[in-house]
C-alpha cells in the first residue's frame, strides 16, 4: 500500500486491537456457545468427527423428532446420519467421562437461546445454569456451578456426565437450527441424486427463511440443482455474481 | 460425489485458529457488543456447515473472512434498520464494578469505543477494507480475496478510507478541544 496512516491514527487503531480482541475466556465461552449450536443441530456433514463425538446430546423433542424422521426417511448421506439418529433419539444417553476437549468444552449452558424456546424448555432447565447462560461469560454452567474458576483451557477436561438436555432442546428448536435443518436436507437431497426435492426443500428455505443467515449456500445449492436437472441456463442467471457463484457453475454445470 | 473423499478440515482447529480474528472483525465491521455473542456463534455455524465446501482456492483465513463479512453486514443493516425506527443507543455496555480491573477495563472500552466511533464515520465499503487492512493486517491481495473485490477497488478504497479516518480523529479532537 502506498499511503500510510498518520501516527496517531495508527496508534488508535492498535489500541483498538487490543482492545476489540476478545480474552481467552471469552473465546471459550464462544467457543461453548459454537458447539452447543452445532450440536443441537443433528449430525452435519460439515464435520462427521463432531457429529459423532457430540452424540451425547438428548434432542427428544417434537421438532428434532420431525427432522429424524424426515432423515431417516430419506436416508441421505448414507450411515452417518442414521447413526447419529439412532444416537440421538433415545434421549438420555450420557457422556462417558473422557478427556477429549472436545467434548467437555462444549457443555453448553452459556448458549444463548430464544425467548420462546427458553420458556418451552424452562421447567427442565437447572435453576443454577439458567441465570449463568445469560450473565456469565464465563465458561457455564458446569464450571460455575463446581465452583472452580480458574482452570485453563487444557487441564477443563474430564467431565462428570450431566443431565444437559435442555439447552439442547432449545438449541434444536432455535430458528438458526430449523433454518440449518432445511438447508442440510436440500443439500442431503442432492447429494443422494434427487435435485428436485432439493429443489422443494430450497423453495422451503426461501419462504420461512428469506433474510436467513444460510441465504447464500442456499443459492449455491440451487444453483447445483438446477445444473443437475439440466436447467443450466436458470442456473447460469441465479448464480451469484462472486468467486464461488463461479466455482459452482464451472464445477456442477459441467460435468455430467 | 466430490465432497464425499476430501479430507474434510477439522472445524474445531478452524475455530481455534480463526477465532480471535474473527470476534475482531466483527466488532470492527460494526456489530455491537451486546450481539456479537449470537453473531459469533452465527458466523461459526455457516462455516462448519460449509467446510466440506472450502476448497482451497482461497486461503482458510481469507474464505473465512468472507463469511464473516456477509453475516456482519447483514447485522450492520439490521442495527441500523431499528435505530431508524427508535433512536437508542444499540450497545449500551455496561461498566464493569469497582474492581482493581474496572480502570483498566474502561481503557480498553475507551479504545474500543473511539475506534468503533470513527469507523463508522466511513462509508461501508471503505470501512471494511480499512478494518482488514488496518486491524487486521491483510494484504491487499487478501482483502481482495475475501471482500471479492479487485485488488486495484482495493487499493482505491484504503486510500479513501485512510483519509476518513483521519477527518474523523480530526473532528473527533476538534469537538474535544472546544469543550
């Protein structure tokens, strides 16, 4: 870059640096909070080695009970989603005590979760994890509530099993996740070769979720779909007008 | 399919690798304190749900920068989409106790909060670049990479941007001065 910011003009940004970046606690709070919403989301392609480790998750309410069976039915993506269903569905299976982080880090009592699902799920959530999801950012409801505060990242490993279902609850029933589902199944679809109900679950996703956060995979999805069914130049006009928009076309609109 | 044989990335390791660049980021693109918990975990979601897309045309950092910078925007609409309809301050943090930290606390919110208000005297475009650039230290070549903008829009923006911010410390030390 040719130009250079002024030094006093430097020195706010590099305070701002400092001071915008979050602490180590507070990225293992997010952190908590990140795989808490993956894990009340049903086992994702995205990272079958967390699907798989997150299995402990208890998401035996109405709506995850829609979207197994809706996956079973389908069968997509072959074993791997049926046996985090078969997994997930009995409800109360508890983690084994074990030291991989990944598992003990995500308890997921800081999750934040929509009003309306708190209050669906209220009368199972523990009276102590509640008050701390929403004031703490700390590490949650585990730490707190064994009343040890400053163990480092590393040595937060073993865990006693725990009854956490609620916030999984919640989680599953968050809009983020209803809109996760959606797009999973269309992806689900076209992956197994049925484009056309791709089609149908994207034209879902489009309805209820029109400012939704996945609104661009969404595209791209479509975009697959559409070179799928042979609709390319449908494709070729929605695609989005970037990088990946481009990727998509050369690679699925191509090749037979 | 194509995805099924990658080698899939480890979302975890991407988290830790990219996640204290990432809440950065955010804040700096104009996504309030008081959201970036829900933000964060937002932006997080869309990238374990796409990382068996990632494809390595872009590096990590650069691909995962786009996807925050889309998610952010959309924020940074939405915020300014309420203020419009009733004008309250949307990140009213609260201070921090009278601890032994509470000083030193407030220091960084200061930091935080002159930075925050001086970028957002920048058009938005020219903000992001600025953000990337300045914050965080990217290329041009990486900004171009992760905003899908040319390197020469680039360059253009940060020079334009450069000069914003420093109208802005102006004004912002002209007020002061008067006061």
């Amino acid at each position: 870059m040719t130009d250079e910011l002024r030094e006093d003009a430097t020195a706010i940004v590099r305070a701002a640096r400092d001071a915008l970046t979050p602490t180590s606690a507070e990225l293992t709070a997010h952190e908590a909070r990140v795989l808490a919403a993956i894990r009340g989301i049903p086992g994702d392609a995205g990272a079958p080695t967390h699907a798989e480790s997150l299995v402990t998750s208890a998401t035996n309410t109405a709506l995850a009970k829609k979207v197994w069976l809706a996956l079973a039915f389908m069968a997509v993506g072959g074993g791997g989603y049926l046996f985090g269903a078969s997994g997930r569905t009995d409800g109360r299976r508890e983690s084994v005590p074990r030291t991989s982080s990944t598992v003990t880090r995500a308890e997921p009592d800081v999750q934040r979760v929509p009003a309306e699902a708190t209050e669906a799920v209220a009368p199972a959530q523990d009276s102590v994890s509640a008050p701390a999801a929403q004031n703490m950012p700390a590490r949650g409801g585990v730490s707190f509530a064994r009343s040890s505060s400053s163990r480092s990242a590393s040595t937060f490993a073993v865990a006693p099993p725990q009854p956490i279902e609620a916030p999984q609850v919640a989680a599953a029933e968050s809009r983020l996740a209803q809109e996760v589902a959606l797009v999973r199944l269309a992806r689900s679809s076209l992956q197994s070769g049925a484009p056309n109900v791709a089609l149908l679950h994207l034209d879902a996703h489009v309805r209820d979720f029109s400012d939704g956060v996945l609104a661009h995979e969404s595209t791209l999805l479509r975009v697959r779909a559409l070179c799928a069914l042979g609709r390319a130049d449908e494709a070729r006009t929605l695609a989005p007008n970037d990088a990946e928009g481009a990727a998509v076309l050369s690679q699925a609109c191509t090749t037979p | 399919m194509e995805l099924a044989t990658d080698p899939k990335p480890d979302f975890l390791a991407v988290y830790r690798t990219h996640a204290e660049h990432v809440v950065r980021t955010a804040r700096a693109f104009g996504v309030p304190a008081s959201e970036i918990d829900d933000v964060v975990q937002e932006i997080f979601v869309v990238v374990h749900r796409r990382l068996a897309d990632f494809e390595g045309r872009s590096s990590m950092k650069t691909w995962v920068t786009g996807i925050v910078h889309r998610v952010a925007s959309r924020h940074r609409d939405r915020i300014r989409a309420a203020a419009a309809r009733h004008d309250s301050s949307a990140d009213a943090d609260e201070f921090p106790t009278t601890d032994e930290d509470a000083s030193k606390a407030l220091e960084r919110k200061e930091a935080a909060a002159t930075f925050l208000r001086l970028v957002e005297q920048i058009e938005d475009s020219r903000r992001d670049v600025f953000v990337l650039a300045e914050l965080e230290g990217f290329s041009a070549q990486e900004i171009a990479a992760a905003l899908d903008v040319n390197v020469n829009t680039v360059y253009s923006r940060l020079r334009l941007a450069r000069d914003d911010f420093e109208a802005a410390l102006g004004r912002e030390r002209a007020k002061r001065g008067t006061r």
